[in-house]
C-alpha cells in the first residue's frame, strides 16, 4: 500500500471568520435571560418544579391497564 497524499480541510480562499478571535464571536451570541433567576422561571414553567414529590398509586395503576390491554391484544 503506497502512501497517499493528506488533503487541507482549510479552504483555500481564507475564510475571515477563521481570523476573529473566539472571544469576539462568542460575543456575538445574544443571551436569552438576563440572569439565572429568570432561566429558572422558565425552565420551571416548561419542565415543571424540580424536587416535585409524585403520586406512584396513579403510575402503577395506569401501568397495569396497559399491560392488560397488551395481553388482550396478544390473544
């Protein structure tokens, strides 16, 4: 097996993205909340309140009828 030549991933044109430094194109990126409190707000508003205590008769329960559903649906 005879070696083979390594292509650049690099375009050839000089990208000038490429030139700016990281620290000004993360500046770039706009923040959506202005602090972690408000992040929270709305984490909690679609994910529900971390910690939440849940009723596990409720889950069982509807565990049970689906697997009973399962089984008719099997025979």
């Amino acid at each position: 097996m005879e070696p083979q030549e390594t292509l650049s991933m690099k375009p050839e044109d000089g990208n000038k993205m490429n030139d700016q430094p990281l620290d000004d194109l993360l500046s770039l990126r706009g923040k959506p909340f202005a602090d972690w409190k408000e992040e929270r707000k709305y984490l909690r508003e679609k994910w529900g309140e971390q910690g939440k205590e849940i009723d596990l008769t409720e889950k069982e329960s509807a565990d049970e009828e689906r697997s009973e559903k399962k089984e008719e649906e099997q025979s």
